[in-house]
C-alpha cells in the first residue's frame, strides 16, 4: 500500500509521498514514490504514484529516458506544450506498461497504478492530475483541490475539513503531516519516511522539498501535538445529556 | 455498507449503529442493524451486523423464533448459561445460515455478514464479542477495548485518540457521534439516523436508548462543532518552518 497526496492551494501545489512498498507483511521495502523534472525558468512537474511497484519504476524509467533522448515517435516530457499534454503522454505510457505486463488474455489488476501529475509549463497555469490505471484521467478543481492515491480513507476527514484555499504552504504541509499522520497510525503498510515538495505558482522551479524521517522534529511535534488537540477539541464539543 | 461500533469502557457498553441499507447506489432503505434481547435481572444482549441483509435478518428470525419457542436440540439466546456461549450460539447460527445460502460448490462471499455481541448474563462479567462470518470470534480486552463493523476506515482515528476507559456515557456517546460524522461525510452508504443503545455494567436491564434522526439538535450540534473544533485544533498546532 501507499499513502500520497497532491494538493492546490492558490499559491501553489503541495506534494507528500510515504516510501514504504509491501510484497506481503514481511517483504518491506523503502522506494520514494515521487519523481521530480524540471526545466528552470520553462517547466516543472511532479509525480506521485501508487500501486504495482514494477509498473510505476518502469513509467517513470520510460519517462526518463524519453526525456534524455528523445525522438518523433516518443516525445519527451520536456517537450509537451501543456499540462494537459503531459497528462495525455503519461496516460499512454501507464496504459501500455500495464498492459504489457498482463499474459495474454488475462486481466491486468495486479499491475494496476495510479498517479497524480502536477506542475507548470510556461504560459499555462499550474495543474493537478489523476492519472488512472487505463490511462485516462481528471484534473483537480476548486470542489476536489486534492487528489490522493493508496490508503485515503484515513486521512480523508481531516483533509476535507481543514483544507483552505487561502491556505500557506506552511499551513498546507502541517495538514498534510496530520493526513498522513492518521494513515500511518491506521495502517501499516504506509510507512516512513515522508517525502514532501513545494511548488509555488508561476516560479517555474521547484521549490522547497524535505524528507520527514522517523525521529524528524516537526513531524513528531505534530504527531503527538495532534493527539492532544484532538483530545482538547473533543472535550469541548457539547456533552449529551 | 454499514458503520457499526461496540465499545466498553468502565462503566459499561456503549453500541451505535447507522441504518442504511444499499443494493447499488439507487436501491437504499433504512433498516436498523441493532437487536436487543433482556430478561430483567438476569440477562442482556445486543447484537450490531453489518453485511448481507438477508443473512443478518435471518440470523436474528431464527434467533428469535428459538427464544420463543425453545428445544433441546436448538437452545435459546434466553437459557446460555455465559457470554461466551451466547457468542458460540449466534456464531453456529451464522455459519448455518451462510452455508445454507450458498450454491453448490460455490463460495459463501456474497453471503457473509459479521457481527458484535456485547451484553451481560447474571453471575458473569459484561462481555463484548466479535462474530465473524465463519462463526468463530473474539472478545474484546482492554488493548483493544471496541470493535467495528462496516465501512471502519474514517471513524477509527478518533476513536483511537480520545476512547479513554474511564469515560462516562455520555463522553462516550460523543466519541461515538464523532466518529460516525466522520464516516457520515465520506461514504454514501453509511447514512443516518443512528440507533444508540447503552448498558450499564451490573444493572442486568437495558439502559438508556436514542435514535438519532437527521435533524436531531444534538447530533447537529456535533457535527458542526466537530468541525470548527478541528480546525481550530489544526491552528494550535506549531506552524512548519
């Protein structure tokens, strides 16, 4: 299982991956589930993915290379015109890794993926993307500013109440170590460390990023912070009688 | 799906349980997934399921009719000497009937329901118990002090956090509204009202019971605090810097 988040705010995009990947309870790995490319000044994406580890590093490797040695038939991801493009070329490319993977004639689920793609190229505004494992795809709006992949339902309710627009990157990364948080509390197959990023709208450059480790500060802060909050609020709602 | 919780705390037991019932999403009914059976002074049951409604109906048809009518061969939820053996009764009832629902051959799945029994009998202990779709179950313990059945995801967080066994009822029935709100927002097929039942530890009487409609004060004095409670938590936490 996995646990990634890519949130919009109006100042910016907001990413968080955990790295833990599970063949079985007792064949755990650590692999960062975001890749980052970017071209200063003219593009910047993300891409956070979840799902059959062999299908998601062979993605991001023929994304790679596209983007090293392009050609006509396979064109890069440094060379789209949109977002909407990017989406499109990424799409095409999970679809065709998943169903080469499938012997044939039987179903694909066990090497199903999903992702969510982020970032900006110049002249267009910054975007966020669900890419499904058949390649197609939806974009975040102002009613859904977020998308996760993996283990969501733990770290839903929080997400859905506490996110605003307005909100700083600062207040939006706080968020999304309480999601999380509530994940890795929950379920064990979502694991340390955190991978977090930063974009900000219009900078063309990726921003600030950080991994949150085990014994990382803030994020214990917040982990144990939480719990007393939460425990604060509850005892503050009215009492039944 | 179903959202049901049974939880014990020093005092006693505390069950919730939503009413939804859905085949797909354009088919839903309300039907309540709790069942109570006492003998005052001598014995108290309660019983949440969540899964196929036709299994869970006749689970309890047929432990009914037994209650009324009793034989040797099939003895009533009324004459078990313990808890315990009430949970073996109701777990080999289950097992009959998903076995008899099945075609030939064929796997039981589509037929599974699962259950929590809580309640107790003169001369024992209260007792909270767990009845999966074999038949088999297990009790609760003071490390793992509720079950739930249904849709579990959303609502376990704040159980998690701020169950405390020394509660009272009344903080308990909090917990419990919380959680459910939780579960409420995020998944259409767990909906409201919401069936309440308490018992007191010793009192060998059902205690207070409530169902909670959608209009109800205090169950929307809950839910909107809840949510201003949670935002204003997330603010007290310690900024990222």
């Amino acid at each position: 299982m996995t646990y990634c988040v890519g949130l919009k705010t109006d100042q910016g995009l907001v990413f968080m991956s955990d790295t833990r990947t599970n063949a079985g309870l007792d064949n755990i790995s650590t692999f960062s589930k975001m890749r980052t490319w970017e071209v200063p000044g003219e593009r910047v994406m993300v891409l956070l993915s979840a799902g059959n580890l062999a299908t998601t590093q062979a993605v991001t490797s023929i994304l790679d290379e596209r983007s090293k040695a392009p050609d006509e038939r396979n064109p890069s991801l440094l060379d789209t015109p949109s977002m909407f493009q990017t989406a499109r070329l990424i799409g095409s490319v999970v679809k065709e890794v998943i169903r080469d993977a499938a012997p044939a004639g039987q179903t694909a689920d066990a090497f199903a993926a999903s992702f969510i793609l982020g970032g900006q190229i110049k002249g267009g505004e910054p975007r966020l993307f669900y890419i499904y494992p058949e390649g197609n795809f939806i974009e975040s709006s102002a009613d859904t500013p977020f998308f996760q992949v993996g283990e969501h339902k733990y770290g839903k309710p929080i997400l859905i109440r506490a996110y605003d627009p307005s909100m700083s990157f600062e207040d939006a990364i706080k968020l999304l170590l309480v999601s999380f948080d509530s994940t890795l509390k929950s379920n064990l197959s979502v694991g340390l460390p955190l991978d977090m990023q930063i974009y900000e709208s219009g900078s063309l450059r990726l921003g600030p990023s950080r991994r949150f480790e085990r014994d990382d500060p803030y994020y214990l802060a917040i982990s144990e912070g939480w719990s007393e909050a939460l425990k604060a609020a509850f005892h503050r709602l009215p009492p039944f009688k």
